[in-house]
C-alpha cells in the first residue's frame, strides 16, 4: 500500500496551468525526488502536499485519508512536514526553541497548567527540550545546543529546519531545495542526512537541484516539465531518457547522436550546470 497518493492533481493561477494532470504514488520509506528544469512546477506541488495551496482539481490521500482541501495545519496533523527552499527560521529564538516548536501538534498541557506553571507543564517542557535536542544531534547539529539562531551559519540553519520538521514526528517530509546555497562538502553530507531520516521511518520527498545528491539518494524520480509528467521511474532509468535530457539541455544536444552515452551518462552533472 502506497503512503502518498495523488490522482489528477492540478493547480491553475488564472489561466495558467502550473501544475496539470499530475497522478503518482509514494511507497513507504522511500526517497522520491522531483526534478525538473525553472518554472516546471515543483515547489508548486511541495505546496499543494503540504496544504499551502489548494487543488484546482485531483485529490490527494495519506494512508488513503483524503487531505484534499484541508488546511496545512491538518497536513501537519497528519504526518506531512516541509522544509522551504528560503529560509523560515525564528531568528529571535534559540536553535533548541526552534526545534521545539515543531513539538507543538503534540504537546497536552493546557491553559489552566500552562497559568499555573504546573509540575505537568514543568516536566512536558523538560522532555520536550530533551527530545529537540536529540533530534539536533540526529541532523549533526551538537555544537549548536546553546546556539542563539541568529549567530547559526547557513548550513546549519538549513539542519536546523530539518529538525524542527521531525519535531512533527511526520509520515513524510517535504525537502524543498535543501542542498541550495550549500558548499561542495555541505551538499555531500545531505546524502548522508537523509539516510538517517529513512533510518527513523520517514519517507522523503525531495525538491532538489543538486543532479549529484538526487541521483545518489533517490529510489524513484519524478520529473516535471510545465506542469506536467514528463518522466517517471528508478534513476538510472531518468539520467538516460532522452525526453529529460532534451528538457534541460535542448533537442539538439538529444537529437546528436555523436554524444551518444556520454551526454546521458553524465547528464547529472550537466544539469547541475544548466540550472
């Protein structure tokens, strides 16, 4: 049984289609990565799994609960968490307070405790801190416990976002972009980040740029082209189709025979370059 499915997903900004016919399912603790060259829809997709935009038609179902239609609170609620490709940081919080906010869908202390400063509300803070920072431990973040947010370099505020999303305990998370703005070597220890949330039972979506981590981490690849499905399957499988190396790189260079394997088998690199 699949974890994620969608069926005739379309999403329309006046006359245009951003997102059109798109049908696909999401096997549990996979990495699905969708890729595609500017403007061919993926982080318009990233918000319609996460609740932030609304279907102009399809549904979309999470353990074959229909989500279509709810706020992104329920998503939320219901096991989807999301990074953004810029930013959301609280930088007049703590890391740990950054992390800890993420807890907030399953935290039970209520008014009357929280007035009362009760040994209820004093012991839920207490592991609610102890659970942020393992998880900042879990994303390679141990140095920066005691972190103001605002004194955090980029890296590690990108870190830092995925540990808040698994404060959601989420089903699935939503990686927008996580490699962009990342040095050579920040980018190389993402593939080894996201080996440790499937390790804890998390299914990863991925938004990503960066050829050489989608190709290293993905276990199926979803690619758009204005909206639409252009290619679907394993990685190998995408890297070597010709309609994906025509989309990003032009029908002349798919079309010349005389590069033949090489252009396909290096087309990872090539789009990184083309982007």
């Amino acid at each position: 049984m699949s974890l994620l499915r969608v069926e005739g997903l379309g999403k329309k900004f006046g006359g245009l289609n951003a997102v059109e016919e798109l049908s696909f399912e999401i096997q549990p603790g996979a990495v699905y990565s969708i890729i595609g060259p500017n403007g061919a829809g993926k982080t318009t997709l990233l918000n319609l799994l996460s609740g932030v935009y609304q279907p102009s038609v399809g549904h979309i179902f999470l353990d074959e609960h229909e989500l279509t239609g709810r706020a992104p609170y329920e998503y939320a609620a219901h096991g989807i968490a999301r990074t953004f490709q810029n930013l959301q940081v609280f930088f007049n919080m703590s890391a740990l307070e950054n992390v800890m906010v993420g807890r907030y869908l399953h935290e039970r202390c209520g008014l009357v405790s929280t007035l009362l400063h009760s040994r209820r509300l004093a012991r839920a803070e207490h592991a609610c801190r102890e659970d942020a920072a393992e998880l900042m431990r879990c994303v390679g973040l141990h140095n920066y416990l005691s972190a103001a947010a605002d004194a955090m370099p980029y890296g590690a505020l990108k870190r830092l976002e995925i540990a808040r999303a698994l404060a959601t305990k989420p089903k699935l998370m939503l990686l927008d972009e996580p490699a962009a703005g990342l040095n050579p070597t920040e980018a190389l220890e993402l593939d080894d980040l996201i080996g440790r949330l499937t390790e804890r039972g998390v299914t990863v979506v991925l938004v990503e740029h960066n050829m050489r981590l989608v190709m290293g981490v993905s276990d199926h690849i979803l690619v758009l082209d204005y909206g639409r499905k252009l290619a679907e399957g394993p990685a190998m499988t995408i890297r070597n189709d010709p309609k994906v190396i025509e989309a990003y790189l032009g029908s002349a260079v798919a079309n010349d025979g005389s590069f033949g394997n090489a252009v396909s088998g290096a087309v990872a690199v090539a789009v990184e370059m083309h982007r």
